[in-house]
C-alpha cells in the first residue's frame, strides 16, 4: 500500500502540432515514453494519425488526434474548443506542454518566390504559430513549458529557401518575448532548431536525394544528416524538469551544421 502521505503523480499532457509524421511524431513517441499524455494534430492523413495513437497509446500513455491546418486561423477557435474536450476526455482542465512543430518547406529561388507562396509560409510557420499560442495560452497550466521549432537555416543559408529560413528567424524572436511576458506565470518559451533531416519533410530530399544528403553530410561535423531519433527525445527532455532554468534560449540540434 503506498503512504497515504505520499504525493499524486500528476498526469501531464503536451500539445504537439504535426504529431502524425516526421519530427512531431517521434517527439510525441517520446514523451509518452516519459509518462506523458499527447493531444497530437495532424493536416490531412487519417490514417497515418491513428497509426501514432497506436505506437503512443503502446508505450502506455494515452493519446488523441485533433485535424486541424495550423495554416488556417479563423478556425483556431473552434479548435481550442476540441482541445477542451479533448483534455476533458484525459481527466484534464489544462495542458502543460505545447511544441508548435507542424510546417511544411517550400524551395524557390527569391527571384522567383511568389506572393501566395510567401503567403502561405507566414500563415502555417509565423502567424499560425502566434495566433494558436495565444488561443491556447488560457488553458496552459502554469510552470508549463513552450517549444517552437525554428532550423539551423535561421543561423546559416542554403540559396533557394529564403522565406521559410526567414519565418524561423521571426519564430525565434517570438519565443523570447513568450519567455519574457509569460515569465509571471512560470511558463517556459525555448526555441529548438534542427538541423537537415531524413524526414518526408520538403518531399523527403534530405532522406531520399543521395546528392543531397551527401551535401548535408560534407557540412555537418559529425559526418552525416540528422534522423527524427537525434530530435524527438531532446525535445522531450527539454520539455522535461531537468531543464526547468532554460528559457528564451535558441538550441539548435545540427551535430555540428555549417561550423
């Protein structure tokens, strides 16, 4: 029988947008490795989102898919309201993680870059990241934790990916003014930035064009391109108590990009 005097271990939940695939999903496989309870959103794969459910809810930890196009704010409202019954159906009031992952790159020279394309990259990768921030932050659980997924590319350049490298770096100033302003409640603002990796990311080209990846590899001191396995559990030990004092900081996870 355990001491009636002994303190409840608090479920925690985390937020992770674009948790059915790529980075997102191995962040959320590793927070449920660590007990953690994971409202996940996917664009438009169904089946690839109850696929992740599975791979989470085996770990033991429980899992939900919300769809939702971080792109498109005017339904950010009606989400907030799934994400309520969503905590409700994890004997939650409050989540206390968020990792605004979802994105999708887009490679064109500047001189060719259109306005609706441009577009489109500041609704999924700055606006939307602000906005669902600021819609989610009522049902943040104090002393909670936000990460925003920025790219080696604010650091360094690759011609051709312009806009998306400058929607990061917008991303990354955001994160310190979340640190900054959420700072009286305890809540914690990081910005993670990996570097190239073998996703289905910008149509797979770092996992599937050797050309590519051999490119990645030249310039990357540890001699290769990053899998999701190098991302996924930094983030959740980010999230984590161990790292309680980091804050408004930019940690980029590259094994050595562009040095």
């Amino acid at each position: 029988m355990p001491n009636e005097n002994q303190a409840k271990t608090v479920s925690r939940v985390a937020i992770v947008t674009g948790g059915s695939r790529g980075l997102g999903r191995n962040t959320a496989v590793n927070l449920a490795k660590r007990g953690v309870d994971v409202i996940f959103t996917y664009r438009t794969n169904r089946a690839e989102a109850d696929a992740a459910v599975a791979e989470i809810e085996a770990l033991g930890a429980k899992a939900i898919a919300l769809q939702l196009d971080t792109g498109r704010i005017a339904d950010f409202n009606g989400f907030v309201g799934q994400v309520r019954d969503a905590l409700q159906a994890l004997g939650q009031t409050q989540f206390h993680y968020l990792v605004n992952n979802a994105g999708a790159g887009h490679h064109a020279p500047i001189a060719e870059m259109t306005e609706d394309a441009f577009d489109e990259l500041v609704n999924v990768h700055f606006k939307g990241v602000y906005f669902l921030a600021q819609k989610l932050l009522p049902l943040m659980a104090d002393g909670g934790r936000i990460i925003n997924i920025s790219s080696g590319l604010a650091r360094f350049t690759v011609p051709g990916i312009s806009a998306y490298a400058s929607m990061k770096g917008a991303i990354e100033v955001f994160t310190r003014y979340l640190a900054k302003e959420l700072g009286p409640r305890g809540i914690t603002a990081n910005t993670v930035a990996p570097g190239a990796i073998q996703t289905d990311f910008s149509g797979g080209l770092v996992r599937d064009n050797p050309q590519y990846n051999k490119m990645v590899a030249d310039s990357t001191a540890l001699g290769r391109a990053g899998i999701a396995d190098d991302i996924g559990p930094m983030i959740a030990s980010l999230l984590s108590d161990d790292n309680r004092w980091v804050n408004g900081q930019r940690i980029e996870v590259s094994g050595g990009a562009n040095l």
